[in-house]
C-alpha cells in the first residue's frame, strides 16, 4: 500500500470504492464474447484492471440470441461510497461478430451518448466510450478469443438503462454528448470523494471551448452566477465552465492550454475564500477569512469601527452589507484581489482575467475589470 495518494486515502477514511462504467462495461462485454463463442455465460465474470487488480463482477442480465446471433451481459455499477449519479445503473453490452479483418467497433445503445463537438478524446461521431475503456474491452474480447478460437471481429454495443435520463445531471449535454453517459474511466476503480470526475470535467470542457475556438471562457460557482456571466458577456453555453468550488482547477488548467480572457463569477464569500489564496472554495475546506476581509474594508477607507464590525459579523455576506451601507466598496475590493490572486496562479499564462462577485439574489455586488499577466498578481 503507498504511503499516500488515493489508496491512502481510501485506507484512512475506511470507504468502500466503486467500479468505473468502463469497468462494468469491459466485465459485461467480456461476458457476452464468453457467451456468443461457448453458448455459456462465465458469472461471476473477472477482469484485470490497468494496474493489475482482478476484480468480479457478477451478471445482472444476460441474453443469448438464436444460433449466437448475438450475446448480451448486463453488470449493475457500484460506486462504492461515492456519491455518483451512475451508481446502480445497469450497463449492458451486446457484442455481436463482424466478418473477419473487421476489428473491435463499438456503439452507442440506448442510455450511451455520442460526441456531436470537437475537443473531447473522441472524434464527432463516435459513441461515448472513452479511450481507455475502449482499450480494456479490445484487450479483454482478444483475450477471449485466443482462449475460444474466435477471430476477435466483433461490434461491441454499450447502453445503460435510462442512462439518457441520468445524463441530465452531467456535464454531456453542455459538452456536446448528445443521447446519454459517457463510459469513464483511466484505472477502473472509483475512489470516494476524490473529487476527480468534476476536475476532469473542468478539463474537458475547457478542451471544448478551446476545440470551438472560443476565446473567452467564464468559470462560474453555480447556476446563478453562470446566468450572471451569460447576461453580462453574452457567452455560449461551450464557453461555460462549471467549476463549482475548483477554482485551482480551472486557473492550473487554463495555465497549461490558455484561453484569451477568463471570467470568474461566483458568490461573494466563495471569491473572497479566492481572494485570500484559497484554490478549494468548498466549505469543509476553507473558511470565510472576516478578518481578511475587514483588512480589505480598512484599505477601502473603512474606518476602524466599521472595520471591527466586519471581523466579527456573523457571515461574509453580512459584511459586505455593513461595508455597502458606509458606502465602502468592499464587494470590488474582492473582486480585485481574487483577479490578482487568479494570475498569481496562471503565473505568466497568456490569459487576462476579471472577476464578478454577486450574493445569493444574482445581484452583483462587485467587480474587477479585465487585466492580463504584469498587470496584477505576484507573478
């Protein structure tokens, strides 16, 4: 066991991980091939993960066509302690054989999207089933036909029951993946609240803005700070990035693949958790800093009582209040330092940043006009 990363961090909290939807795929694939050679279906059915483990997966469904037309295994996705959307969806695979020569083709059955933009791993066209699940279903089927005799020419056709339906609590539809999921996953195992789906989100859809030749990109908290960002900047939805509480995500990201200008929206108090250095804006990782912002007000002319009210107010909304009414613009104050902060981490990066603070009525309450490296932060 390594001493840290995601399996020490398994280890220490005692939750259970998952298996990845490219993981169900790949066991229910490697069934129905079984099946469609033997006319027996292996169940439970084991596979072997990229970094070695072998774990088994027992059969949901499975259905064996007249004279193996066609063979299908059904396996239903555990995420372990999770909280994943497509935990206990059943994944299924039918696999059916191609004339020789033909290779490994897959498709999207019901409940599976296709990619209809460009900048995702996948070309337009092509079913939603990521690189590296692609890959372990290509070994697994080879596997089976080396054991079973078969050519390995087959049509591999992933669906997930109602997966059209879960898809709407996703990312696909702003990215482009029309009909369903996506088939995830690099190592096959969902590790509990690691966080990474969402970052690997931001990623992507970063790579769809830049594919679409978008040059100017806002990442937004929430629904209501997005809206805020489209009604100011007039921004299509494939230049909207989710980004939720990583702030460090999205600005490590753009650092790497530069976009012209990035807009950050979000809450007040998530951009003054920005302003004071913090890249995860979650509230069980940082805290509104109401001495930090008093600091702030004092720089903005607050005089010391109003400063003194602003360290001990109850929220960072409440203080902002108490600024507004003694006309101390401590929302722009914010919303200067969080800019400042973004290009200390885009270091350099070609990138000009501005920022947009509202509270929880989509009202905005301060703003930081575009600048762009040299121009603030402590590059």
């Amino acid at each position: 066991m390594p001493a840290g990363g995601r399996s020490a961090q398994l280890a220490h909290t005692g939750l259970r991980h998952g298996w990845t939807t490219g993981a169900c795929a790949t066991a229910a694939s490697t069934a129905a091939y079984t099946a469609l050679l033997t006319g027996e279906f292996p169940d439970p059915v084991t596979i072997t993960l990229p970094k070695g483990q072998t774990p088994s997966f027992a059969l949901a469904v499975e259905e064996l066509a007249p004279r193996r037309e066609s063979a299908m295994a059904g396996v239903v996705k555990d995420a372990g302690d999770d909280p994943d959307v497509t935990h206990g969806a059943l994944v299924r695979a039918r696999v059916r054989a191609l004339p020789a020569g033909s290779g490994v083709r897959f498709a999207a059955g019901p409940g599976v999207g296709t990619v209809t933009r460009p900048g995702l791993p996948l070309d337009v066209g092509e079913p939603a089933i990521n690189p590296v699940p692609r890959q372990m279903m290509r070994e697994h089927l080879a596997r089976v036909a080396e054991r079973y005799g078969g050519s390995g020419d087959v049509e591999v056709e992933v669906s997930v029951d109602h997966g059209e339906e879960i898809a709407r609590s996703t990312w696909n539809p702003r990215l482009g993946i029309l009909g369903g999921l996506s088939i995830l996953g690099t190592t096959g195992i969902v590790v509990p609240y690691s966080c990474s789906a969402w970052i690997d989100s931001i990623r992507r859809g970063v790579d769809v803005a830049r594919a679409a030749g978008r040059r100017h990109v806002a990442g937004c908290t929430g629904s209501t700070s997005e809206k805020v960002a489209v009604a100011l900047h007039h921004l299509p939805e494939d230049a909207l990035l989710d980004m939720g509480d990583f702030a460090g995500a999205v600005l490590k990201y753009i650092r790497r693949h530069p976009v012209d200008r990035l807009t950050i929206c979000g809450g007040f108090a998530k951009l003054s958790k920005l302003a004071a250095g913090h890249l995860d804006l979650h509230s069980a990782r940082s805290q509104v800093n109401k001495g930090f912002l008093a600091e702030l007000a004092r720089a903005g002319g607050a005089e010391e009582e109003l400063a003194t009210a602003v360290a001990t107010a109850n929220t960072g909304l409440a203080a902002l209040r108490l600024c507004e009414a003694a006309d101390v613009p401590l929302g722009d104050l914010v919303a200067a330092t969080a800019r400042d902060e973004a290009l200390t981490v885009l270091r350099g990066a070609p990138v000009s940043v501005d920022v947009i603070c509202i509270d929880r009525a989509g009202m905005v309450v301060g703003r930081a006009e575009p600048r762009g490296p040299g121009e603030g932060g402590r590059v």
